[in-house]
C-alpha cells in the first residue's frame, strides 16, 4: 500500500480509555475508528447515508499507539461495483508517519430505504459535497457554519 495516494482526513488522539490491558492502543477501538472513518466516506462517494460494511479482508496490525499519541485514518476508493464501493485503509502515527494498521481491502454496500442493495450509479471518485442526498443538506434560509 502506498500512502502516497491514500487522502488522510480524521485524527484521534490515543486516551486512557482506548487502552488494553498492555497499555497500548486496543484494536477493538482502532477497527471501529477506521469503520466509522470508511463509512463515512461511502456515504459522501455513493450520495446515500444508507451504506452498510460488507466485508473487510485481512486486518495488519503493524505496530501499535500509546497512550498521548494522535493517529490517523487515511482511505482510498478503489473500485465501484454496482451497488458498492470498495477501498482501502492506513492508520498510521500523525507525528512519526509510522503505519499503524493496514487493511487492504473493505467493501461497502449501498442499500436503499428498505435496506436491500441497489445501485448507486457513481463510477468517479469525488471530494465535493455534492453528492450529498438533497434531503441532507440544509435549505437556502438554514445558516451554514463555516
């Protein structure tokens, strides 16, 4: 994986109750960051917040945190299926640039309001909000923070 091409976006700083028993990072709380992180980015590239995580391949925990560190979460679209989108992850240490996991492959699932997969139709990658579904978005008179 080359980080090169991966765009990270969300940090997390590494406290007391994100430990195990070891004093590191627990990778229960680091899959679940990277789920969230990676479900999000579904919902902006397929312009649908109904997406549900589908498969995940191998997980490579590469090193760990430690308690006061920061990490982030970086993802990169490769593939869209017909009702799917797959990418990639790295975490890795904000300071040291140190990987931290790795998971080469996570399959997300766009559903519809009755949850059953349907097609999305995006075959491009984007980073503008347009797509957004229209019901998301605040109405013209609705003040925006900036």
């Amino acid at each position: 994986m080359h980080t090169d091409d991966i765009n990270f976006h969300t940090r997390k700083w590494i406290r007391p109750e994100d430990l195990n028993a070891n004093g590191t990072l627990f990778g229960g709380s680091l899959l679940r960051w990277i789920d969230e992180e990676a479900a999000i980015y579904a919902m902006i590239q397929l312009g649908n917040e109904r997406v549900v995580t589908k498969y995940m391949s191998e997980i490579n925990f590469v090193s760990s945190a430690e308690q006061g560190d920061i990490v982030e979460m970086g993802l990169r679209a490769t593939k869209f299926g017909r009702t799917s989108l797959t990418m990639r992850a790295e975490v890795r240490n904000l300071f040291t640039r140190q990987r931290i996991l790795t998971v080469d492959s996570m399959v997300f699932v766009n559903l519809s309001d009755d949850g059953v997969p349907t097609p999305h139709g995006q075959t491009e990658i984007t980073y503008e909000r347009d797509r957004i579904p229209e019901r998301l978005r605040p109405a013209a008179h609705e003040p925006r923070w900036h």
